[in-house]
C-alpha cells in the first residue's frame, strides 16, 4: 500500500481536528465548553482615596458623569480603571494553549490589546488575568474579551458607561 502524499495527509489532519470538535469533551462545562470566560469587573481607582470603586460593569447604580474631576458616583476623582477578567476551566488544571485576549477600547482610542496566557487553574477552577486602562473616565469603553484554544467559550463584550460633559 503507498503512503498518503501531503496533501492527503493534511487533509486527513483537517478531519481529524474538526471530528475532535465535533465530539463531546470531558470536563466540559454546563454550556459546552471546557474553558469559560466567567466575569468581566472593573472599577475605578479612586487616587485621592487609595481605593477602588464599585463594579463599574453592568451596575445600575454606577452613574459616571464626569469621573476624573469626581463627580457622579464612583466615590472621587479617577482616570484610571482596573480591568480584571476571571476565567472557569477544571480545578488544578493547567492548559497547554489557552490564551485570553483583552481588549478595550473608545470612539477615538485603543486603550488594550493585550494576550495572556492562562497559567494553571486554582483548586476551585478559576483563574484571574487583570490590567490597567490609563486615562480613562470620559469616553465609554468598550471591553470585548475571548479564549483562544482548544475547549474555549465565547467571546464577552462589556461596556463601561463613562460619559463627561458640562
């Protein structure tokens, strides 16, 4: 019997990896996928007071008008947001190829485009990836996070409402 030339082989290889997708996984979460994005937070660094704000994501309460001169209601002046993104997958597991990209950004302005790699699971199966936005408070941001790699999830989108105005 003659061997397969290349482009049978990849071909084959091609198959075979959509086969793989195609069948279920063990350890996959309730959703499907082995590796979840779980939550996207941010909050707002507040500097005359060393603290952070609340949640600035999804919170109703949270009005941001006007946040680096302090006004609205993330508790004083900010132009600073920490960003922190907790991703799901199996306990003490660590992923060969897991990535997360972060990206945040404005109308006018890239503030994040970042890659990281996902390192090993803690004993409940989380994992946090987190990072500054700089000059941050009057423009909203657009936050999309996604995992890349064999068993990831979908991709998130949040929004921070920052607004500024007279």
């Amino acid at each position: 019997m003659e061997a397969p030339s290349r482009p049978a082989k990849r071909f084959l290889f091609l198959c075979a990896g959509l086969l793989s997708l195609a069948l279920p996984e063990d350890g996959k979460s309730q959703r499907g996928f082995r590796y979840m994005v779980a939550a996207v937070d941010a909050k707002a660094y507040l500097h005359n007071q060393g603290r952070f704000s609340a949640s600035l994501i999804d919170n109703p309460k949270m009005a941001l008008w006007n946040t680096p001169i302090g006004e609205g209601a993330a508790g004083g002046p900010s132009d600073d947001t920490f960003l922190e993104v907790l991703v799901a997958g199996p306990p003490r597991e660590a992923p060969d190829s897991l990535l997360l990209r972060m990206v945040a950004f404005t109308a006018s302005d890239t503030l994040l485009d970042r890659m990281v790699r996902i390192g090993s699971f803690n004993t409940t199966g989380r994992f946090y990836a987190a990072c500054w936005l700089y000059d941050t408070g009057c423009e909203p941001i657009t936050i999309d996070v996604r995992l890349a790699g064999n068993g990831a999830g979908p991709r998130i989108t949040k929004l921070i409402p920052y607004q500024c105005g007279e």
